[in-house]
C-alpha cells in the first residue's frame, strides 16, 4: 500500500478498527492530582471506558502503555509494572480505532468498485512499468534492492515482467469504509486483513487508485490539496511519483527483506517510503 | 553419375537430415490412451511463488518419458507459461506409473488463483485421475 495524505489526520481517526482483538490503544496518565494520584482511563473487553484514580505513589510520572492485554507502566527511573487487563474486541465496541500511526494499528477494510484495465488508464500504467523493467538493469542499487525476501522468489524485475506480461494489474475506485478513498494510491494483494474480499479480480496483482495520486495532481480536484508522494514529495501525476508507487508496490508483491506490511501503518509506510528512495531515488529521478 | 541422379541422392540426404531434425525436435509421437496411463505415485506441487505473486495462472501441459518400470526418464512442457512449466517438469520427474506400451505419459497441471484459503494452506494440490491435477493459491493480503 502506498497513501498519501493531502491533509494531516488530526488525533484517532473516526473509522473504526475491524477484525483484531488486540488494538493499541494506550490508556495514559492524564492528570495527577494534589494527592498525587493519577486519572487513567480503562476499558472493558467490549471497549467500554472506565475513569479511575490510581495512586501512582511509589510509581511518579506514570505512563501507562498497553501491549496486548498487558499494560506496562514506565518511570523516569526505568522501574515498570506490568498490568492485566482483558483485550479489546475493537470490532464491537463503541471506540474508534486508532489513525494508523505506530505498529498494530486499526486495519481499515478497503474495497473498489469499476475494476477496469482500459486505456487511458492502463496504458499509463504498463508505459511506467515500461520505462523501470529498461531501467532498472542499468541501476545496480536498485536492482540489488529489489529482491525477493523471505518465503518469496525473484526479482523486481522479474515480477513486473510477468505482471505486464500477462496484464494483471488494473485500475479503480478505491473506497475505505465506504467513502472514496484519495488517500491510497495503490495496492497490492486481493483480500482484506479481516479475510474479506476487495472486490478485484484474483489475477490483479496490483491495483492503481482512479482517484488518487497516480492520475491526479490534486485531490478531487481541489488545488488545495496537492498529492505528494514518497520522501521526494513528488507531485501527483508525475513520472516520478508514478515510478515511486509502482517500485513500492512492487517491493511489497515480492517481499523485499525489511520492506514492511504497511497497510494502515503510517509508520511502516513512511519507513518504507525510505528505502524506496534510498535505493531507487537515481532510477526514479532519472527517467524521462 | 549424371546430373539428375546426383540432384536425387542430394535430395534425399537431405530429406533424410530434414527428417531426423523433426523426430529430435518433437520426441512425443502417438497418442497415449488415457485407460494406459495410472498414476502409482505422485507428489503434490506447491503454486511456485512467483507466479503466485504476479497471479499467474493456466495449464501446463507435460509429457514424460518412462522406464520398463514405469519411472520418469525426463519430461518436456508442451504447452503452458514458462513460469508455471519450470516447476511442473520437475514434479512430473517425481511421479510413477504403471508401465505401458508407449513408454510415455502426459500429465496435466492446471494452476488457479483463487479467493479462497483451503483448509491445508495457500497453496492447495488435487489430482483427478488419470492425470489431471489442480493447482491452487489462495488471495493475497493487501498492503
């Protein structure tokens, strides 16, 4: 997954998490009163808070973070106590999720609609596709980077080769949770984390975002919202910002060792953005 | 040896040269009657993962050459993407059959990629007698 963001996400989001039982939400110290004592707040298993007062002597300067159904407690004196508590079926609760930021993040459910792989669209994909399979024997860096890792197998190169070889990628509308969804340029895979279908084709090994920064340099045409994409900040629609999205996706189908499951991880998706334009930056700026 | 028969004894050396290069280059001849062929043992194949990652998909079709016991000699792809093939060829050479007259069996693999997760994993193999095996890999998980 690749996402841009034409506007910061201010605090949780508003979706809601879906599918996992253990969601990181971080109960915190959010007072310490007079008598020392500190107001946290709780949940139940079904997501339902609870405002408390815990005393944090001996334990002063309490942040409370939360690891599965375990809290653990810091101090500026690296003392730490470790809590239970049962885990959060975020799916039913009444919460929010949290916005992504962070491992363990809400995975929000996407879907498309008008799966197509017609001109223009398609030709602009497969003509960018073109362009990194000529280059990218010429770019040692990032040929040697776009391996497979893991349990996969193959090269960057190899994999895009066969992906336009046999047309298995396409173009869509993308919507999450629903509402249309500017802010994923493009994916790989088919199914959802929760094990839900997307809605593409099981042969689409990729797929291109009608709507987002691939095609469009602005947000639903509001020119106060520009796309930018990866650490460069290419401008949406751009060589350069296409080339990025497509390395990224295809670093993801491949398993590039380091190369992290970034969906819904802001973080994840950042460090990724990293490596792209560590090992790839020549390549991408040099295509024409 | 005049003219003419010298054209003639050329012609057929080189019919003869013409003749041996097509037999080299297709070695399956005949017809192998399905009721000729069963399958004593096989081992299951794995979708490969790279044409899992580029979802590719198709039948790979694989003739194999046979011992008096029934035991693969070498195979060669018929038909099918080279991406499935590779894999196929090596698992036809993991196969047993009863012996047959031809000395020959055919084997074919057809690979699907699916929405579906089977029990057994990502990767899921069946084999419908006398030769005909489905390769299956599930959907892969967005990021």
């Amino acid at each position: 997954m690749i996402s841009f963001i034409a506007v910061e996400e201010q605090g949780w989001g508003s979706a809601r998490g879906k599918g996992r039982a253990f969601e990181s939400l971080a109960p915190r110290s959010a007072l310490t009163d007079q008598s020392g004592n500190d107001t946290v707040i709780t949940f139940d298993a079904n997501g339902n808070p609870t405002i408390s007062s815990w005393m944090t002597s001996p334990v002063t300067g309490v942040n409370f973070f939360v690891a599965d159904d375990s809290w653990v407690a810091t101090t500026p004196g690296a003392t730490y106590g470790e809590y239970s508590a049962a885990p959060i079926e975020l799916s039913t609760s009444s919460w929010p999720g949290s916005d992504g930021v962070g491992a363990g993040g809400a995975s929000p459910d996407l879907t498309v609609t008008n799966f197509l792989q017609t001109a223009p669209n398609q030709t602009t994909i497969a003509n960018v596709m073109g362009e990194i399979i000529t280059a990218l024997p010429n770019n040692a860096q990032c040929n040697n980077w776009l391996q497979a890792g893991g349990q996969s197998q193959g090269s960057g190169l190899q994999q895009m080769q066969l992906v336009l070889g046999a047309n298995n990628f396409g173009h869509a509308v993308i919507y999450q949770y629903g509402a249309v969804d500017y802010a994923d340029g493009a994916f790989s895979g088919q199914k959802n984390t929760d094990g839900t279908l997307v809605g593409v084709p099981t042969t689409a090994a990729f797929t291109v975002n009608d709507n987002g920064a691939f095609f469009n340099q602005y947000q639903n045409g509001d020119t106060t919202k520009p796309f930018f994409v990866g650490k460069r900040n290419y401008p949406g629609g751009s060589l350069r910002a296409q080339a990025t999205m497509l390395i990224h996706e295809t670093a993801h189908q491949i398993t590039v060792n380091g190369f992290q499951h970034d969906f819904g991880n802001r973080k994840a998706e950042k460090a990724n953005n990293k490596a792209v334009d560590s090992n790839c930056r020549k390549l991408i700026e040099g295509l024409q | 040896m005049n003219k003419s028969t010298g054209i003639a004894i050329l012609l057929t050396i080189v019919a003869v040269v013409f003749q041996t290069h097509i037999v080299s280059q297709v070695q399956p001849v005949g017809t192998i009657n399905d009721k000729d062929m069963k399958v004593v043992d096989f081992v299951d194949l794995e979708y490969p993962q790279m044409a899992r990652q580029a979802r590719i998909q198709g039948v790979v079709v694989v003739w194999a050459r046979l011992d008096e016991k029934g035991n693969v000699l070498d195979t060669k792809a018929l038909s099918g993407a080279e991406v499935l093939a590779a894999a196929s060829l090596e698992n036809a050479k993991r196969w047993r059959f009863q012996p047959n007259a031809a000395r020959a069996a055919v084997i074919v693999y057809n690979f699907r990629v699916t929405d579906s997760e089977s029990k057994s994993g990502c990767s899921h193999f069946s084999l419908e007698p006398p030769n005909f095996a489905t390769i299956t890999a599930c959907a892969n998980k967005i990021q």
